[in-house]
C-alpha cells in the first residue's frame, strides 16, 4: 500500500504554498471535539485548511464517496465559528478519525504537506482514488473568509468540490447522504436544497391526511441560517397544503444578532422564552439554534408561567406516535422501538417511557454521536438530548415490515402508510430542528392536543445545572454513561450519600466537551431538594478539583 500512499511532489508544493498564505495562531493547541473544532474565528485558518485536507483523504480512503465540511459554531455568539466534517450516510466523522483532524489541525504549517503524508501512509490511504467534498456553511460573516480558505486546501490537493452556499447543518447532512446513495437501493433524496424541501413537505402532507392542524405556530430562528432556510421551507409546505408557521427573529443582515437573546440554547439553558416573543396564553413556540439542528417548544400557560417542551418532550411525543401507530399497524410485536437519553434527561421523562409507553430507555454518554450509534441497535431508535438535538432513526429490517406488511384494512393500511411517511419527514441522517418540527406538528395535530396537553403527560422533576471551575477537568472521569464519576476516587461515593439524602435525588457531574468546567446536574422530588443537592455535589466537586464551585 505504501506506494500507493505516496503523495505526488506537485501537490505537496501546492498544498506547502496554500498553506503558508495563513499563520497558525501562537502557542494554541486545537481538538476535534463533540462539536468539531469551534472557537474565535479569527483563529479559526488554518484549523479550516487542515479539515480541508483531511475530507479529502477522508473521501479517498472511502473510494471517492462524498463528504461533507459544516462551517458553523451551532449557538455560539456571532464573533465564533467552527466546523465538522460529515461522513458519508450523514453521519458525524468516525471517532478514530478526529485523532487525525487533531494532528493535522496542529501540525506547523512549515511541514503540514509531510505530515499529510504521513497521514496518508499512516492510515492506508489509495491515493489514486478519487476525492469529493461538499461543503457549507452558517450566516456568520466569518464564513466567507473559511469557505476562501477551505477551497485553498481543496485545490491544491486537486479534489473535486461542491459549494451549496448557505445551508443548516442538517441540510448538509442530507445532501451527504443523498450524494452517496443516488442511484442505489437506499435511495434518500434528491441531492439539492429543493429536493429536502420536496421531501418534507410530501411525507408531511401524507402524514396529515384526514387530521388539522389548530392554531398558529411561532419560530424563533435565532436569526441564524434557519430563518431563510424555514422561509423556503414554507414555500413548498404552502403548495402541500400548509402550516401557518410565523417566522421571528430571522434578522440574518446584522451580524451580532446571531443567537443573541434568542435561539433554543437561550431558551433551554435561561428557562424563558425570548424577551423579544409576543405569544399569547397557550400560543405554541419552538426555537431554533443558530444552524437549526436543534429544537424546543415552549408555551406561556393560563397563569402566566413560561412552560419548557425540550427534547425529552419531542421524544416522549414521537415514541408515543410512532407506538401507536405501529399498533395500529399491526406490526409492534415485530419492531422493537427503544429511547436513547443521556442522563441529562429529566428522571420524570425516564419513568414515563419505561411505565407509561413500556418501551426501552437506555442513557448514552453526552454528545450526538453517541446517541445516534446506539439507535442504531433498534428498529426504531428515537433519541433526543434534553438540550433539543435528536431524532428518530429505522433499521433496514423496520423499512422491510412496513414496506411488506399486507393490510387488513383500511385502518391498517393508513396506519402503514403514516409510518412510511413518517421514515421520509424524519432526517434519519442527523437531529433536524425542521424536520423535527413537522413531526411534532404532525404528532399533535393528530392528537388533537394543545401544548398544554403535550405537556400534561408527565411532570418533570425539578432540576438544576450548574458548573464549576476546576483547575483540571481532565482528571472527572465517568462511567459509559456519565452518570459514575470512576476519578477522582472516592467522590462518587460522597455523592451516593448526598443523593439518598433527597427525595428521588439524582445527580452526577461530568466534564464538559465543550468549555472548561465540570457540569453538575441534579434533580429532585421539590425545586428546594434539587438546590441543596446540587449545592452538595457541586460543592464536592469544588474540593475535588481544588478550586471554589461557581454558580
Ligand atoms: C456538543 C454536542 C451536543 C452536546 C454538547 C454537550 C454534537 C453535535 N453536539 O454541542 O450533543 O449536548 O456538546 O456540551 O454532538 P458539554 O460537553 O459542554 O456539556
Ligand atoms: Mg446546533
């Protein structure tokens, strides 16, 4: 394989030449993390150049098949961005691969094109293949400079690109996976912007049939790329019959406003709705994040009480629906529907599905992927992180029973027909804040339910979240889960004793991926048991890391 790993002389020039048009910014060490890389975006070069060089050996590696390069920072403040690479099904990038983003994103740029090299030999790479890449990105003004900078890598390791401008992250996901599957028997989609929207609104006209849905719907966008995006989406869902959804805080022309007061990272993290939101009593709201793959209802009740619908909401919802109509189906004995979680998800969600809907929860360690890979495991695998990212993905052995099933009548073939909808509505490639959406739509306007009966199901806990700075987050190791501390010694068990102490208290702390500090969430049968829990544990962890616990 070496030989064939050997990198031709004129691209390493190419890429030694792009490369030193950049400076690598001091003493800054970069990790391909939960998120990708995400930061300032001014530090942000040739972190961009050395993706653009990894998608390509990414693209090589997997015989020419398509990847995808996200520029965006998600909910983070206008002045950050990021990127991500997308694996061929629309998936995120493979674990053992964000080693070698790691190592390319730090090499100097002096011999970036040896240590490509390397990397190519390293990880067995036919150079002789072909590379593909698509690529987009968010509405930050930073973007059109990293795009500038990500053809740089592209063209000099000569491989062949598509830029669809600006998209959601989710979006991008599609077209990833519909690039990679075209002409196949797995067949997702067209591979262009009108094509997902196409897609939506058919299934989500199929899936209406016979029922309404009350009222108006009011989205936050978080002036962020899903407000064009939903804008063109309601286009299309006007020619299929409709949804009346009203658009806020689309303002994609001023750059601060980005996820500024705003957006579902501000709804869920400061429990309220946007200073900015004029609903009424009842009114249903959703909020996206700044690249729309993030999702939360939210509603304001009789007394004038903001009430939260997160991500535990939409799964318990979609669950249930798809429970249901899998009976209805005549097909539940042979789908097993499981729930993914983190441990973040409120104790109350938990029970409900495990008593109420008696399917299978089981909590992952924090981040989408984690998620995703054991969904995977069911034939229906909903999951969702309490934070709004999540959504439902089918096996091939799901597709098959509803595809086959002969109906019995007339009721079972609509029942059959809604599920096979519901498999296009839903973008089983990744979280998607606006497919998301039409599915809750979906959901309750078969229910014929308000939020506020959406909300009935269950009561969530009361719970607190709450991080501390510590001099070494590295040291909190956890269990699979998250829900064990293993390291530092000793603290899980102080904070076992802590939990008896409380009424269904539940806690557990865990290092963040994303900032430094160590996350502590607790939960309780009374808003005044969760505080002290959590004032406990997160004062253990303070000892722990040496450092006083901040609120
Ligand atoms: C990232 C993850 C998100 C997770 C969050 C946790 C993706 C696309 N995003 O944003 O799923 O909830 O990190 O942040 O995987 P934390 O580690 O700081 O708590
Ligand atoms: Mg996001």
């Amino acid at each position: 394989m070496a030989s064939q790993a050997a990198v031709k002389e004129h691209i390493k020039t190419a890429i030694s030449k792009a490369a030193l048009q950049y400076t690598k910014p001091e003493g800054k060490v970069f990790e391909y993390g939960t998120a990708g890389f995400r930061m300032k975006a001014d530090l942000l070069n040739t972190v961009i150049f050395a993706v653009g060089l990894l998608a390509g050996l990414r693209s090589k590696k997997l015989s020419g098949q398509w990847i995808g390069v996200m520029i965006t920072a998600s909910h983070n403040p206008a002045e950050d961005n990021g990127v991500k690479l997308v694996d061929p099904m629309g998936e995120m990038l493979e674990g053992a691969w964000e080693v070698y983003a790691t190592k390319l994103a730090n090499a100097p740029l002096e011999s970036i094109a040896e240590v490509y090299e390397q990397l190519a030999k390293e990880i067995e790479v036919d150079m002789g293949n072909p590379a593909r890449v698509v690529f987009a990105r968010d509405t930050r003004a930073s973007g059109s400079r990293l795009v500038g900078v990500l053809n740089a890598a592209l063209t000099a390791t000569e491989v062949e690109f598509i830029d669809f401008k600006y998209m959601t992250t989710p979006q991008l996901h599609y077209i990833v996976r519909c690039k990679n599957t075209l002409g196949t028997q797995y067949e997702y989609g067209e591979p262009s912007e009108q094509g997902y929207y196409e897609k939506l609104a058919t299934s989500f006209k199929k899936v209406m049939r016979g029922v309404k849905v009350q009222g108006s719907l009011t989205v936050d966008c978080a002036n962020g790329v899903g407000g064009p995006k939903l804008r063109e989406l309601i286009k299309v869902l006007d020619a299929a019959g409709g949804l009346d959804i009203k658009v806020v805080n689309d303002d994609v022309i001023n750059p601060d406003a980005l996820n500024f007061n705003c957006g579902a990272d501000y709804v869920k993290t400061k429990q309220r709705a946007p200073p900015s939101s004029k609903a009424g009593v009842l009114d249903r709201c959703a909020s996206l994040d700044g690249d729309a793959d993030r999702l939360v209802y939210y509603f304001v009740d009789e007394t004038n009480t903001f009430r939260l619908l997160d991500g535990d909401r939409i799964a318990t919802l979609a669950a249930s629906f798809i429970g249901y109509l899998a009976q209805k189906a005549g097909i539940s004995q042979k789908l097993n529907i499981g729930v993914i979680q983190t441990a973040y998800a409120n104790g109350a969600s938990s029970d409900y599905i495990k008593n109420v809907l008696k399917l299978p929860t089981e909590y992952t360690r924090t981040g989408v992927k984690h998620l995703h890979h054991a969904a995977l495991r069911y034939d229906v695998g909903v999951y969702f992180e309490a934070n709004g990212h999540g959504t439902v993905t089918f096996s091939e052995n799901a597709m098959k029973i509803i595809r086959n099933t002969e109906p019995q009548s007339p009721a079972q073939k609509q029942a059959l027909e809604s599920l096979l909808a519901l498999t296009e509505l839903i973008n089983q490639a990744v979280g998607d804040a606006l497919s998301d959406m039409l599915l809750v739509e979906v959901i309750l306007a078969h229910k014929g339910w308000s939020p506020k009966e959406w909300l009935g199901t269950y009561t969530d806990l009361p719970s607190t979240l709450d991080r501390v700075v510590v001099k070494d987050r590295s040291i909190f190791k956890t269990s699979d889960d998250d829900t064990i501390l293993t390291s530092p010694a000793g603290l899980q068990g102080e904070i076992d004793t802590f939990m008896l102490m409380f009424n269904k208290g539940r806690s557990f702390a865990r290092a963040s991926g994303t900032e430094d500090v160590v996350r502590v969430y607790a939960e309780a049968a009374t808003r005044g048991e969760a505080i002290n829990l959590s004032k406990a544990v997160t004062g253990l962890v303070g000892i722990a890391g040496k450092a006083d616990a901040q609120h």
